[in-house]
C-alpha cells in the first residue's frame, strides 16, 4: 500500500501538471518577494520625506516661537521655551548654534557653551565649500542617524536669518550684511516612526503571503482543471489505447489545444480499429487460403504419391506382362492343338468331351491371362495421344451409345444433363471415350438390380476455363476407408473374379495426361459419383506419344 501510494506521488511529482504549478509557484514568490521589498523601502522613503515635512514645518513653528525672545534678548525665557518643546512627544533634543559654531542654548545643559566641528554631519551641508550656502533645499536639511542607543534619530537645520528686526534692535551687533545668525537643531526620535513601519511591513508581509496562497489555490484549481485533468485523461487514453482496446474513446468537448489532441486521439482510434479489423480480416482470409492450399498441397502430394505409385507399377507391369506374355501365348497355342489332336485321336464319347473340357477351361484361362497381359501393357505402356479439337457433348454421346444395349439389359435408367457454353475442347477423343466407358461399366457393374445412371457435363465459374463432368449412380456405394485406395492398380472391390482392378487407374492416367482432376465421393447404401475436372483448351501440349505413366 505504502509503495503504491509513493509511486502515486512519484508520478504527480514529475507530471506536467506538478511543474507548471511550482513553476508558477517560485515566480510568483519571487514577484511578491520584489514587491514587498520595493513597497516596504518606498513606503520608507514616503514616511520619512512626509514625518521630515512635518518636523520641519514644527522646527519653522519652534523657530517662529523664539523669534521674539532673541529678538529681545530674553535668554532666560528662551532656555524655557526650547524645554517645554522638549517636552512635547518624539521631540529628542533642541539646540541653538551660533555663525561660529557654539551652542548657545540646548536642552542638554552639558552641550551648552560647546563648539561643533563644521565638518561633521551636521554641518557639512552647508560648510563644504569654502565659503558657507545660504540657502539649502528641504531635503538636504534633513538627516537621519542612529543614536548611541541604536534607535534612529532625525535631525533639522533650520538656519535662523538676519532679518531688519534683528540687525536695527540696539541690544545686537550683527552688521546688515550678515545673513545667518546662527542655526536651530531640532532632533526628533523616529522611535514611533518605525513602530509603524514595522506594523506596516508586518502587515503588507501577511497580506502578501495571504495572496500567495489564495493565488497558488486557484492556480493548483486551474492547473487541475485545465491542465493536469486534460492530460491525466489523454494519458488514460493512450494507455487504453496501448493494451488493445480499440474500442475507448476521449470525451473532452473543448476546443483548445487539448480538445484537438482529443480529437486527433479519437480519429487515430477509429483509423486503428479500422486497420485492426481489416487486418484481422485479412488474418483470416489468409488463414483461409493457407487452409485452401494446404488441401490443395495435401491432394497434390496424394496424387503425386498415387502417380510414383503407379509409375512404380506400371513399371513392373510391363516387364511382368512381358516375360508372361509368351508363356501363355504358347499355353493357348497347345491347347488348340491339343484339342485337335483329341477331335481326331480318341473316340467320340464321355471322355472325350472331358477332355475338350478341360482343354477349352485351359485354353480360356490362358486366354484370361493374355486379357491381363493386355491390360498391363495397356496400364504401363500408355497409348500415343492425339490432342485436337472435339465436342466433349459427342464424346459422350459415343460412350452412351457403346453402353446402351449393355445399360439396358441392366435394366439401369440413363439421365443425361449436357450444358456446355464451350462446345468444343482440346484433348483426345478416344482417350476420353475410353475413360467414359470404362467408368458407365463400372457404374453399371455397381448396379446389379438396376439403378439410375446421370451423366452431367457444365462449365465452371471458377476458374473459367474448366469443365466439370459427372458420372452418378445410385449403386450400393464405396466404403469411406477405400475410397483413397480406389485409383492404385490391381485394387477392386469387386467380389467376383470379373475385375483385376486396372480400369480405374487407367482413366486416372488418362484424365493425368489431359492436366485434369478426377475424385469421387461415395456413401454406401446411396451410390456413388465420380468427378472429371477437365481444361478446355492445352495450348501448351503438343500431339506425342506418352508412353506408360510418365505424366
């Protein structure tokens, strides 16, 4: 829990959000900090010059207070005049100097009779130059200085000036000509002035640090609010985004910088969904295909694997046949004889008859044989083809008519559905009417008690240029297990001894060398069909004579 939560944190600390707001924090600190700096310094600056005005304009009434008193030379009502404005409150001290320098009068009666140095503090202002300034600026007659105590103390120069009064009364000696007479200090405490200062500053400090605060609340509020949230939802966004779920989308109706990035997110979205799924499609499509070839590929190699097949065989069916082939021709030729022999040798009764017997069963059997010699070298050897242009509708006409009397004592019903746009193809009319045939006696042997026969031809849609042929029966069907093993020579599912099963590897050959298919498919019990997938036109072959199986 505790790692969740300092993850939480580390994240917020290092959010957008976060540094924008203690950005914005540190500026305003430091303008605030300025601004209380600069307004506690001039507002110094306002209460001096304005608490100097007023001393000063107090020194003028002071001065004014005294001026009949020096006029008339009272000194001693003087000395009490400048102690009762010792008494009034923030007065620090009063002192009278004359032109040379002597303190005349001053609230401190241990200064009394002193001389100043014309270069201190006092008196620089006026005494820098060789020759003293008459007259000096308010400001300049100011000063400010610390106390040997530490509080601060302001002093005004307040010249006192030969006026006409003055310089006519007997009781003085001073000469027309001489403008300053001497000088009135008046040093005021500043104790109270700074008091202020202090409540001021404290308080400018406070409200300044007030402001901080509420200002960093409602910049923390609109950080939130137009910031952090806005990226706090795109970022949630994003990583929906990343795990899969294509399906999320923003709902921000803004429409600044946030709000397009919201809309450009959901655009991105929908173009990723769309991409998504016409890339699962395609997944799937090529799933498809690849499904589609590998059976494509896996009856390929089955027939590549039935054509070594029989190659093989056919091969060693022609060299079988070759090597039997004499043999019997020789037993078929002495049975002959020997029959001949018996017509003419032995009498004419039971046990000639026997003879002949066994005779004509030798001499059919061999007969049989030499039929399977054939066979074989017809299997092996192949016949030479002769590719041209023929109606594939009169081929199988010529198939039919060859089958009908053998159809009809079969008692089997003959259906046939010929439409063909194509009327004419390139092949081998005879091959073709032998693999016909051979097939419609199949279906008829697959019939014993009669049946229906449906013989169809059509062009295929796709590919374009192919047409498919069927040859149906409603026979007593193929067991599933046989139907792969159907095509291999010597394999029948004849019971009787009528088949040596070459007829279907024959036509299987023949549809071979026209770049055909041929499959069946077959349910026991509801027949049997056998399909001829055939090109109309093999531009590429020329007339030759293929010998055996080499396709």
């Amino acid at each position: 829990m505790f790692q969740k939560r300092l993850k939480e944190i580390r994240v917020i600390l290092h959010s957008i959000g976060f540094k924008l707001f203690l950005l914005l924090f540190l500026l305003l600190i430091l303008l605030f900090g300025l601004y209380g700096v600069l307004y506690s310094v001039k507002l110094t600056q306002i209460y001096e010059i304005t608490i100097g005005q007023s001393a000063y304009r107090n020194s003028d009434l002071i001065k004014k207070s005294l001026y009949r008193l020096m006029l008339n030379n009272q000194r001693d009502e003087l000395y009490k005049t400048i102690l009762m404005f010792q008494d009034e409150p923030g007065v620090e001290g009063i002192r009278i100097y004359n032109k040379k320098g002597e303190i005349k009068f001053s609230t401190k009666t241990s200064e009394t009779g002193h001389i100043v140095d014309m270069k201190a503090e006092a008196c620089y202002a006026c005494h820098a130059a060789d020759k003293p300034i008459e007259s000096l600026p308010t400001k300049k007659k100011i000063r400010i200085y610390r106390a040997v105590e530490g509080k601060r103390i302001m002093g005004l120069i307040n010249p006192i000036r030969n006026a006409p009064e003055c310089s006519n009364n007997p009781c003085h000696a001073h000469q027309p000509d001489l403008t300053i007479l001497g000088v009135l200090d008046v040093r005021m405490s500043l104790d109270e002035l700074d008091m202020v200062l202090s409540e001021t500053r404290l308080t400018v400090y406070v409200i300044t640090i007030g402001i901080v605060i509420l200002a960093m609340i409602l910049f923390a509020v609109v950080v939130y609010l137009f910031i952090y949230r806005p990226i706090s939802t795109l970022k949630t966004g994003t990583v929906r985004l990343a795990i899969g779920d294509l399906d999320y989308r923003i709902n921000m109706h803004r429409r600044d910088e946030f709000g397009m990035l919201a809309r450009s997110f959901n655009n991105m979205g929908e173009n990723l969904k769309r991409a998504y799924n016409e890339l699962k499609e395609w997944s799937y499509r090529l799933a498809e295909r690849v499904n589609e070839k590998t059976i494509e590929l896996e009856e390929i190699h089955k027939s590549m694997l039935q054509v070594e097949k029989i190659t093989s065989l056919g091969k060693m069916a022609a060299s079988v046949a070759h090597e039997l082939n004499n043999p019997l021709a020789g037993i078929v030729t002495y049975a002959k004889i020997l029959e001949k022999k018996v017509k003419n040798n032995v009498p004419a009764g039971e046990q000639q008859e026997k003879m002949i017997k066994e005779l004509e069963l030798i001499r059919s059997e061999s007969m049989r044989c030499g039929n399977i010699v054939r066979n074989l070298l017809a299997f092996a050897r192949g016949k030479s083809v002769n590719f041209q242009e023929a109606q594939l509708e009169d081929i199988i006409n010529r198939s039919v008519d060859i089958m009908r009397h053998h159809i009809q004592l079969a008692k089997v019903e003959l259906e046939k559905k010929i439409s063909l746009q194509n009327k004419k193809i390139f092949c081998d009319p005879d091959q073709l009417l032998q693999a016909f045939i051979a097939l419609q006696v199949n279906a008829v042997e697959a019939m014993p008690q009669g049946g229906q026969l449906t013989i169809s031809a059509e062009d295929m849609e796709h590919p374009s240029d192919q047409i498919i042929i069927r040859i149906q029966d409603t026979g007593a069907g193929i067991p599933e297990e046989l139907l792969d093993k159907i095509f291999e020579p010597f394999f029948t599912t004849k019971k009787d001894q009528k088949g040596v099963g070459l007829g279907l590897p024959v036509v299987y050959g023949i549809i071979q060398r026209h770049h055909g298919k041929i499959w069946v498919k077959s349910k026991a019990g509801v027949g049997t069909t056998f399909f001829i997938q055939i090109p109309v036109r093999l531009d590429k072959i020329e007339n030759q004579d293929i010998k055996g199986i080499e396709l």
